[in-house]
C-alpha cells in the first residue's frame, strides 16, 4: 500500500491543486464511492465554499481519505491500462 503524506500548508482550494485532473474524473462516482457523500457535498469542498457560501474545507480525516482514493484510482487506471493486450 502506499504511503501518504500531507502537505502541512495549503496553496490555495483543493480544486486549485487538482485542476490537472478536475475533467478526468467522475467527482460524483469518487464522492459516493470513497466518502458515502453527494457528489454536491465534494464540489463545495473542493470550492472551499459550501451551500450557504460560507469558507469550507477538508478537515485532515477527509484530506488523507481524498488522497487515498486518488491513490486507489490511479492504481485501478494503471491495473486496467496493463490488462490491455
């Protein structure tokens, strides 16, 4: 399994960090899979503002559970690409 660090300071919204990948993945399938949350739940988090626009944001928990799902997916895209023939 790999190992996860986290950052200790942030740069900016989570969206802002993921912007490479925010139109390559299905945020609503990742939210419901990895967090048992509404995709509307992960994109105000990832905005920084949730539904009543008030600051939001990732406490720990949810920040090392985001990465680790990020991690799993990219190890479900690699086993999928290697199974090609």
């Amino acid at each position: 399994m790999a190992t996860m660090t986290l950052k200790e300071t942030q740069q900016g919204t989570m969206k802002k960090q993921l912007e490479d990948i925010l139109l390559a993945i299905s945020w609503r399938e990742l939210a419901n899979r990895y967090f048992e949350k509404s995709g509307s739940w992960l994109y105000h988090k990832l905005d920084g503002v949730d539904g009543n626009k008030k600051p939001t944001d990732f406490n720990t928990e949810e920040r090392y559970q985001l990465k680790g799902a990020l991690v799993d997916l990219a190890d479900r895209i690699r086993r999928a690409a290697d199974s090609i023939q």
